[in-house]
C-alpha cells in the first residue's frame, strides 16, 4: 500500500534520499520502538543492527523538517483507508447483533510554547485528538487533530451517519445535537448530567441478567420529554426520548438514548463500553509515545497522528493474527465463549476508581490487548522468520 502511494508521487525516490518511502517506514518504526525525538531516530539508523538489517534510510534532521512539510497529510489518510478495507479484524458477535457502534472522544496532547497555533490555554498550549472509535472490531474509523480549543460537539456533527449508534460522555450533550442526530436517522447513548429535567410518559420494564442485577441499584427505564427543549419532530410533536437510570458501586448514571429497541441492559452495556476509547487514548500516549511529537507544524501532527492510527491497525491485525495461529481451542469452542461479552463480578481487593466500567468482563482482550510487554517482544522479534512458535511466544506477553 505504502508503495502505491508512493507511485503516485513519480520519480520522488530520485529526486529525494528521504523519499515518501523510507520517511514513512522510518517513522513506523520509531514508533513502534519508542523512539522519542528525531535525534533519537536519526542516532537509531545509524548505529542499529537492526536499523541496518531492515534497510531503514540514514537521513539528517532537515532531510526530516523538509519531508514533514513536503508530504500531504491526505496521502496518510489514504494509507489509513486502503489498510481498513485491506485489513481484516476480529469481530465482536456480542456488539455485532446491536449495529454498528461508534464510541466518540476527545483527548489533549500537551504542546510546546512554541506551537502557536495550537491554542488552549493562555499558560498551555495543547493539540486535541478527536476520535471515533468503532467497537465492533475495536478500530478507529474516523479522527482528527485540531487546536485544543477546537468544538468536540462540531466534530461529532460532522461524522454523524444514518444507522449508526454514536456513545457519549456528558460533554456531548446538547439539545441541538440530539436532534441533529435524529434528523440525520442515527443513534445516541449519552451519559448526562443528574440534575436533567424532565417529564415521564412512560415506564419501561426492567429485566437484567442475574450477573448485573446485583451490580446496578435503582435501575429505571422510560420514556420521557426534555422539559427545556422546544425541539419538535416531523409532525410538530414534542421529541420523546429514553432515559435509564442507575446507580453503580456509589455513582450516580442518567443515560438519554433514541434506541427503543434495546434492553435496558443492552444501554447500560453499550454505554460501559465507551471506556474502551479512553484505553485507546491512552495506549496512543503512553506506549507509541504519541506526546513526544517528531514535528511541531500543524501538517506535520497530522501526519504523526495518521501514522499512530495506521501503526495502531498493524499491531492489532498482527497481534489477532498471532492469537489465532497460536489457538488450541477449536473454532466451534471459540465462538461459543466469545457470544456474551459482558459483566463479570467485581476481584476482591480491587480498587473501582472507573465506576461502571469496572464491571466490564476480560472478554474484550481477546480482541485488543497491545501493551508495552507486548511490543517489546514484537520488536525483539523483527528479524525473525514468523512462525507458529513465535505467535505463541507473542501471545503469551500479552
């Protein structure tokens, strides 16, 4: 793929000896190696066996500044978007039979006084990553880098599809933005404020599994009208929505949500997910590194941010690629265990400083666990000849 895109530019390869090629690999594998500053890398390439081996491209520190502006971010989007039709991901069937879910968040990244255009601040400056998470097969689908003062909700707006049920955290909410939603025929479950006002229409029942039922307190479910919202449906009428309500190890969650057709605990499952893209923002920070930017230009972030998520599709497509050459379980075995990812009962001496979400089982790290364990061995591996026993040895590090 990288090569194709590279086709595109002509002769690039003879013009330049840090050509959209090797600038590209190069910096795939500084961040797969942790690798923190262009001097870092540059430092990598000169002295590392492995650097050598690989046929990674001795380049200076302005060869590097010029590629970072010569190169359009568009042509990493492409790269992103061949990988996600090229690459195939473990679905999760659990999430699968409720529709296609997005999890949507916004995170800051700390940037130096120097980004100017960054603004968020007046003592700090940030870049805010805007990010849509699909949990279907764990795998963003859509983001983007912008000023740290840049609207989370405009983002939001901007990506919203028919048929797609977007999961937000309470800094999403508006009345506007609802109804934004519903005329565009999608979906929300978003978490909003306990004072939220509003009218009941209509009590649903409440039937949850005996594994939850003992985890959550006061479970509501209805229908209800927002009483400050003027907005109206297609035949003038006030907008009904539906809230569940619950109490979970102390803490109180008010979900507002336009899916009728979901259990109440479906909801409340779909929500807990959400936490999924936290770990995700986190994984980009702290094991790729990602607040240790190799370039300070507003191009230049966004085509760092491009190669953490494509970074970030190969680790995954790689580690489900280890899982299953490494299985011993037969697939009939498999499919069975993975049908109800769901709760699982709260480990004695655990600390719940996550509310809700610590209740979320361990099937979901059979679809993504990469930490730095993990990635410390794949890059022990580099020069290895994959085989069944090294996926095995891989895998038993996640």
């Amino acid at each position: 793929i990288i090569n194709s895109t590279s086709d595109r530019l002509g002769d690039d390869d003879k013009k330049y000896t840090l050509s959209f090629l090797p600038f590209t690999v190069n910096l795939l594998y500084a961040i797969m190696s942790n690798i923190r500053s262009r001097v870092q890398l540059i430092t990598e390439t000169k002295t590392s066996d492995v650097a050598e081996k690989l046929g990674l491209v001795v380049a200076s520190n302005s060869m590097y500044t010029e590629a970072f502006y010569r190169y359009d971010p568009e042509l990493y989007r492409t790269i992103f978007v061949q990988l996600l039709s090229t690459l195939s991901f473990m679905s999760i069937p659990g999430i699968d039979k409720l529709g296609h879910i997005l999890l949507v968040d916004g995170s800051v990244f700390p940037a130096i006084s120097t980004m100017g255009w960054a603004t968020y601040k007046h003592t700090a400056n940030a870049v805010k990553l805007h990010l849509a998470f699909e949990l279907n097969r764990m795998i963003p689908i859509e983001f983007l880098s912008t000023e740290a003062n840049y609207s989370e909700k405009r983002f939001l707006l901007d990506i919203v599809k028919e048929g797609t049920t977007y999961i937000l955290d309470r800094g999403y909410v508006t009345f506007k933005g609802f109804k934004a939603i519903l005329d565009k025929k999608a979906f929300f479950i978003v978490r909003c404020k306990g004072n939220l006002k509003y009218r009941v229409r209509q009590y649903f029942e409440v039937n949850l599994p005996a594994k939850a039922s003992g985890l959550l307190e006061g479970v509501r479910d209805m229908k209800i009208v927002l009483k400050n919202d003027k907005s109206r449906d297609s035949e003038n009428k006030r907008i009904e929505y539906r809230l569940v309500v619950f109490s979970a190890m102390g803490e109180l969650y008010v979900l507002t949500t336009n899916r009728f057709d979901l259990s109440t605990y479906e909801v409340i499952m779909l929500y807990a997910y959400r936490w999924q893209v936290e770990l995700i923002f986190r994984f980009i920070k702290r094991t790729l590194n990602s607040i240790h930017l190799l370039c300070h230009d507003p191009k230049g972030v966004q085509v760092q941010i491009y190669l953490y998520m494509i970074s970030y599709l190969l680790l995954l497509s790689f580690n489900q690629e280890c899982a299953t050459m490494a299985e011993e379980k037969t697939q009939e075995e498999e499919v069975s265990e993975l049908k109800d990812v769901s709760f699982s009962s709260p480990k004695a001496g655990r600390h719940y400083v996550c509310g809700l979400v610590s209740m979320l089982g361990e099937g979901l790290k059979k679809y993504w666990k990469i930490g730095i364990h993990w990635l410390i061995t794949v890059r022990n591996f580099f020069l290895k000849s994959f085989t069944v026993d090294i996926a095995k040895r891989i895998v038993a590090c996640s």
